[in-house]
C-alpha cells in the first residue's frame, strides 16, 4: 500500500482511475472537471449523460476514453460554507466511496486531485488533513491487495501543504 503525492496534471497519468471533482449534475465544468472532459474527449460526456447526476460525497465510475487513464471516477465535493454543514463529513465520504469503487473495479492505482479547493472554496490546510487520513485510513482497514493512491496537486503551494499536513499527521508517503 502506499501514498504518494506529486505536483502535476491529473490528466496526463497512466492509472487505472484519476478521480474528477465535479458538480452534482456530473455534466462537465471548469478546473480540473474541465480539464478531464477536454482531455477524454466528447464520449465522457455521452456516457456522464446517463449516470443521472449525483449528490455531494457520493461518486460514480465510467470510462477513460481519450485518457491514459482507464476509469474516470466522479466524485461531488462539498461546497464550503465555513465548515459548520457537514462539509468535512462530505469530503470524507468522497475519498471512501471513490476508493469503495476503485477496490469494486480490483484498480490497483487511483489518482485524486485536491477535491473541493478550487471553484468550492474548501480551505486546503484542512482539506489535505481530510484527504490523506482518510486515505491513510482505507489502505490500512479496507483495501485487501496492493492499492497505490496519488494525491495530485496543480500548483506547488498546494502541493507544499500536502506534504505538509502529512509530516504533521505522520503519515508515511513518497514523493
Ligand atoms: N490536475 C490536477 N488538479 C487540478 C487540475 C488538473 N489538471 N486542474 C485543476 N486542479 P476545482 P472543486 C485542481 O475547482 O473545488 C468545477 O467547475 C485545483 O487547483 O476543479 O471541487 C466542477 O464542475 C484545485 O486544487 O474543483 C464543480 O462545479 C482542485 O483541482 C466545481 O468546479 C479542485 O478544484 C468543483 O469545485
């Protein structure tokens, strides 16, 4: 099992899955959302159109298509509203059932970006503490074969805080 972190664009990785961070529609938006449907061209689009939507936390799987990766699976982060509304609860759902669907698919590695801290505002000091304990957490208690999970960050102050937070949670990674 391993976590790793790395400063990059989710959309070039050869995984078996990158996870999207999208809206409760899952037909398509900005950041890293857009950046997936650009890159895995209009099938994505064709297929999302039959997933009939989704709620904040849960998360849904289709094909790669145009992708290196796979798998695309969509995922709804919360909105941040200043953190009393069950938004760290939300967030924490995303990373499970992502990681539910990935070990239903037997995919040995699954890339996310940061969900939530772009358009949907979450602070990313206390969203990476989210997202790598609970990824911490499933790899010890839920996966049972070898699961590598890449946590991607775009810009290199994201990226800093990652490392960060988990030098401060322990967690073991590489780089
Ligand atoms: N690779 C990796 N990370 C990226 C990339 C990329 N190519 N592009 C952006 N990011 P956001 P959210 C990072 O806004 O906050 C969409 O319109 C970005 O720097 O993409 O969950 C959806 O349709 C940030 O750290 O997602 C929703 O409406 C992280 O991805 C809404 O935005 C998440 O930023 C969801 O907002």
């Amino acid at each position: 099992m391993s976590i790793k972190i790395i400063q990059g664009d989710i959309t070039k990785l050869s995984v078996d899955a990158i996870v999207n961070a999208a809206n409760p529609s899952l037909l398509g938006g900005g950041g890293v959302d857009g950046a997936i449907h650009r890159a895995a061209g209009p099938k994505l689009l064709e297929e999302c159109k039959s997933l009939g939507g989704a709620n904040p936390g849960q998360a849904k799987i289709t094909h790669g298509y145009d992708l290196p990766a796979r798998w695309v699976i969509h995922t709804v982060g919360p909105l941040w509203r200043g953190g009393k509304e069950g938004e760290p609860i939300i967030l924490k759902r995303c990373y499970e059932n992502s990681l539910c669907i990935a070990r239903s698919y037997e995919l040995r590695s699954i890339a996310f970006p940061s969900i939530s801290t772009g358009a949907y505002g979450y602070p990313i000091e206390e969203a990476s503490e989210i997202a790598l304990s609970t990824i911490e957490w499933f790899l010890e208690n839920c996966a049972y074969y070898e699961m590598e999970v890449i946590c991607v960050l775009h810009n290199k102050r994201d990226y800093e805080v990652y490392i960060q937070t988990a030098k401060i949670l322990g967690i073991d990674y590489e780089v």
